[in-house]
C-alpha cells in the first residue's frame, strides 16, 4: 500500500533539517592536522628534545667543522654516523662518541684513557691535575656529549664524585642524548644526597617521556619517590651517609673526604641522641608531676583542694631538671667486650640494627675526646 505523499512544507523542513545535518557532520569531524599539531605543541612545553638522526649529524658535523676537520672527513664522519644509528638506535651516545673520537685525538684520548682506567680518566678532567685533558677546548655539542659519555660511566662503576665534575656543566640540550645526561646525572646526586638538585634533574627528565627509554623513566619516578620525603639529621639520611661511607671504603677510599663523612654520621647521631634523651626527661618530668598531684589528692581524703595564691607550694628541689649527659657516663671506653656488647644493646634497642657501628664509633668517640 502506498503511502500518501508529505505536504509540501513538510517534506522540504526534512530536506532542511538533512542538509543542517551533513553540515554538522562536516564540520564535527575532529580536523586531524590541528589535533597533531597540538599535541605537538603540548609536547614541545618539555624544556628537552631527542635529536633524530638528521640533528645528530648536524651537530656532529659543526663540531668537526669548528675543529677545522676537512671537508671530506666531515662528509665521511656524518656518514659513518648515519650507518651506526642505523646499526644500533638505542644508543645514539655510543655512536656519536665512537664516531667522533675517530676526527678528535682530544676525545680519541680521554676514551683510551677510561679504558684503561676510569677513575683516573675522570680525575683528569680536572684543571690542577698533571695530566689534564682540557674538554673546555671542545665545541660546546661535542663536549657536551663528550662528559654526559664520561659521567654515565663514572656513575655505572660507582664514582659518583668524579662523575658530578664530568656532569657539573654540562647542557642537556646540548648532548646527543639528554635524556642520558638528566638520567645519570640526576641519578649522581639522588646517591651523593643532594635532594634538591637530583629532584631538579629527574623531574626535567620526566617532562618528556616519549623520548625516555622506559627504564630510564620507571628508575626515575622511583627516585623521585624515594628522595622526597628525605629529612635532614633523620635516620633515613644517616643511614644512606653509612651506606655512603661504605661505599667509598669498599672503592679503597681511606681520605680526608671519608673521614669527614663519617664524623657527620658521628655528629648528627649525636644530635638524635641527644633529642631522644630530651624526651625522655620531659616524660619523666610530667609522671613525676602526675605522681606527685596524685599523692597530693590522696592525702587529702582522694580529693585534691585547690591550693592559695598566698601557699607556698610543696617540694623541696630547686626546680632544675638533672639532664642526663652521656659523657658522664664514666668509664666507657674501659668496659669489658662482653658489659660494653650488653651496654650497646639497651642503648639501641629501639632503632635499626645497622645503626649499632655508628652508636659504638660515637661512644668511643666520646672515651678518646674525655682522656
């Protein structure tokens, strides 16, 4: 059965409202060029960008330039790079390096030297060093890259001194790999305890994470985690200046730097001790009053009545409080192995077993400073 035919102003309202429609419609679509570009420019608010290949070899060719390599050795050195990238990508670092220390006998150098020997390949960059490889003479790219290479290996073997002179002044956007520079660099002073400036660097690492190899982004994010809430003169920084400590020794370290250190263990061990035993007294302090108050309220029938302006209280000390001080504690230094294993027992009873050495060192500080 056919149906009857629409008015005329109805059917052409529909006509309307499917052309309003297509409209719609066109118009609705997300324009993909303007999404792409914006994130792209959400992406270029991080303060550091991966150079590809081209910007790889671009900086690779103006330094060789700037150190008067010929033409040709330039073409054929930013060839060689092109082919190692194409090789192995995941460690532009590795190539540039390799590539460069081919046109540089500063760079071929300082390699052979690492080689040989790390730690004294970084003592070497220092100016007052004898044998002092001066990376300042290198174009601002090259070296740049040059100590990010250096310091991340410094800091692979432990020498995280050696490799925070390598890093100090280094431009992450002038290496051919940030991401590595704020990585290892940030990872340099989360082990040396410099909160401030470790937070500074794994932060501007994080800000660009699609340019971050995954490990280097998760290793990150748990250092942040973990050197946050680090609080001065606590437990946890005294613990990590032992492991510090310990570290240094276990590299055949014995110098005035360790020992300073671990007079600062000794120092703020000291300090929390010292806090502890204030506690104490002020907690022995309020149950004496407490007792004292309740001794009062018994004697008057299990009710206290409230005192005079113009009584004299009761008691018969002078109002001091008699502080505990450990360097009275004569005779320590003296004690048998057995008493002193026994007295090091009550005294850190409450706190983490590897904190005993440092409690031992602080007392038989305390015996060599009283004789």
């Amino acid at each position: 059965m056919a149906h009857p035919p629409l008015p005329t102003w109805i059917n052409g309202t529909l006509q309307c409202f499917a052309i309003i429609a297509a409209i719609f419609f066109v118009f609705a679509q997300p324009d993909h060029e303007a999404v792409n570009a914006a994130e792209d420019a959400f992406e270029s608010d991080a303060s550091w960008q991966r150079p590809d290949a081209d910007a790889l070899s671009q900086m690779l060719r103006e330094s060789l330039n700037a150190l008067g390599t010929s033409s040709p050795d330039v073409e054929q050195a930013a060839g060689q790079l092109a082919a190692g990238l194409a090789a192995n990508a995941a460690d532009p670092l590795d190539i540039f390096i390799s590539t460069s220390r081919m046109y540089s006998p500063l760079v071929e150098q300082l390699a052979a030297a690492a080689a040989e020997n790390l730690q004294e390949a970084g003592g070497r960059i220092v100016p007052d060093n004898p044998a002092h490889l001066n990376l300042g003479s290198l174009p601002k790219f090259l070296q740049a890259s040059v100590r990010t290479w250096l310091g991340r290996e410094l800091v692979r073997a432990r020498l995280y001194d050696e490799a925070l002179l390598a890093f100090r002044e280094v431009n992450a956007a002038d290496s051919a790999d940030p991401a590595a520079t704020l990585f290892f660099r940030g990872a340099c002073y989360h082990a040396l305890l410099q909160k401030k400036e470790a937070l500074v660097d794994l932060r501007r690492l994080l800000e660009n994470e699609k340019d971050c190899p995954v490990r280097f982004t998760r290793t990150a994010q748990l250092m942040v985690a973990d050197i946050s809430p680090l609080k001065e003169d606590s437990l946890d920084e005294i613990s990590r200046l032992m492991t510090d400590v310990t570290r240094r020794l276990d590299l055949g370290r014995a110098d005035d730097n360790v020992q300073d250190r671990e007079q600062k263990i000794i120092d703020k061990l000291s300090k929390l001790i010292e806090q502890i035993e204030e506690q104490q007294q002020q907690q022995q302090q309020q149950q004496q009053q407490q007792q004292q108050q309740s001794g009062q309220g018994n004697s008057q029938g299990g009710q206290a009545a409230p005192m005079n302006d113009s009584q004299a209280a009761g008691g018969s000390g002078n109002g001091d409080v008699d502080r505990k001080r450990i360097e009275e504690r004569d005779g320590w230094g003296k004690l048998p192995p057995a008493e002193r294993k026994e007295a090091l027992q009550q005294i850190s009873r409450d706190l983490p077993t590897h904190y005993r050495e440092a409690i031992e060192a602080y007392f038989r500080k305390l015996a060599t400073d009283g004789s």
